[in-house]
C-alpha cells in the first residue's frame, strides 16, 4: 500500500513544474509483483492531477501579470498563448511529454480552456504513456 502511495505521489508532482520521474517507482512495483492495471490506474490518476494543479495556477497566475515580479515576461507569454491558440485543445494528449508537457496544462488553464477537455484529454495522453510504459517493462 505505502508502494502505491508513493508512486501516485511521484507521478502527481512530477506533472509539476518540480523536478521528479515516477517510472523508477512504477517498474520496481511492477517488478515486486503489483498488479499492472492497479498501477496504472495510480500513476495516470496521481499525474493527471498534478496537471491539474498546473492547470489551476494558469488559470490564475493572469491576474498578476502586471506585477514587476511576475516569473513570465510579456513576450513570452504572447508567444505560449498564440502558440496554444494555433495547436489546440488537442496539443493537451502530449502533457505526458518531459518538460514541454508540464506547460501544456498551465497555457490551457491561462487560455480558459474547460477544465473538464483538459482533464479528459490530459488523463488519455498520460494513460496512454503509462500503459506503453507498463508494456514496454512487461516484455523484460
């Protein structure tokens, strides 16, 4: 249970803009035994809802772009909003991806996207990552 616990907490805070990597705790419960679908589930759920919170300060974090202190300049900010208008909703399946992805989630929430399409989309990119991810250590 403690495994399990562990391994949704890694995936909910490597969905964040901190540092962290689930798949070491994802194979090793694979490899003691755990049951694949069980893992999955946890992961996806647990990364899912780190996006959630990147969603979250998105939505928000506009309300102080004024502010000298604000961590994303004007321009870049342009860019990331013209940038997510152009892809799309559809560009949130890729919040699985390493860095990059971590954004995708918060431009979404900066963009007013419904939180509901984001969560969708978000839980079938990360699902999908997770159970190649579970296949690929399966198969060793």
């Amino acid at each position: 249970m403690e495994g399990l616990l562990f391994l949704f907490l890694s995936a909910f805070i490597a969905a964040t803009f901190l540092p962290m990597y689930s798949e070491v705790v994802l194979a090793t419960l694979l490899l003691q035994g755990e049951a694949p679908a069980l893992v999955w589930i946890v992961a996806t759920t647990g990364n899912t809802l780190g996006s959630v919170v990147n969603w979250w300060l998105g939505r928000y974090c506009l309300h102080f772009k004024d502010r000298r202190w604000f961590p994303i300049n004007t321009n870049k900010l342009s860019r990331s909003q013209a940038w997510f208008q152009k892809y799309g909703v559809w560009s949130l399946l890729f919040a699985w991806l390493p860095i990059v992805g971590d954004a995708l989630p918060f431009i979404a929430g900066m963009m007013n996207t419904r939180f509901s399409i984001m969560l969708i989309l978000t839980f079938i990119g990360k699902g999908a990552r997770y159970g190649v991810v579970i296949a690929a250590i399966s198969l060793f």
